[in-house]
C-alpha cells in the first residue's frame, strides 16, 4: 500500500484503482448489477435474522433490520470509493473505514430515538 515517496508503479497502481472505482460510478449496468446483488444479500439477511429471532412470518421488523445494516454497509463502500477517488491509501484509509463504521453501527446499536430531533 502506497505511504508516500511516488514510484511510477505507486502513481499506476493509484490510478488504475481510480479507474476501477470511477468505471462501476459511471456505469450503469454495473450499478443496476450492484443494487441487485444488494438486494439479494438484504432478503437473504432478513430471512436469516427472522430465522434466528423466531419472528412470525411477516414480521417487518427483520427486513427493517436488514435494510439497515445493508444500507450503512452500501454507505460504507460508497464512502471508501469516495476516499480513493481523493487519493486516500493504506492505514489512513482503513483508519477512516474505520471510523465511520464504528460511528454508523454505534447510531444503530443505540437507536434512532434521538437522532435528528429538534429541541
């Protein structure tokens, strides 16, 4: 992972990156395959989570719970594609994943209760 200095083949594996990430942005069968892919992964993840809580069959609150969580994992790729379009590499990039994971799963761990609420 590039950490500075600036090799040519540092500089061309950044811009192929770069390349990767703006192609699936700018295209829209990928993207259409993408959203697909997710929401084949969010059913499956609800049936899972209706297995596993014993909710009765139609029960929303597993898919609600499954659209969350596949909803902030969508958020964290689109945001570290984000990052790497900026330039951002190795541990200061996994340091930001991180981070904004643990901000995003600890909202959810704690709720939307208070979460944009007017005082």
């Amino acid at each position: 992972m590039h950490q500075g200095g600036g090799s040519r083949s540092d500089e061309a594996g950044r811009r192929a990156d770069c390349d990767r990430v703006e192609q699936r942005s700018a295209s829209p069968s990928l993207a259409a395959r993408e959203r697909g892919i997710v929401e084949r992964y969010t059913a499956r993840l609800a049936e899972l989570l209706a297995e596993e809580t014993g909710a009765e069959p139609g029960d929303i609150v597993p898919i609600s719970m499954a659209g969350a969580l596949m909803t902030t994992h969508r958020a964290l790729v689109s945001y570290v594609r984000g990052r790497v379009l900026a330039g951002v590499r190795g541990e200061r990039l996994a340091e930001e994943y991180r981070t904004q994971a643990r901000r995003a799963f600890a909202r959810l761990e704690r709720g939307l209760g208070d979460y944009a609420v007017k005082r």
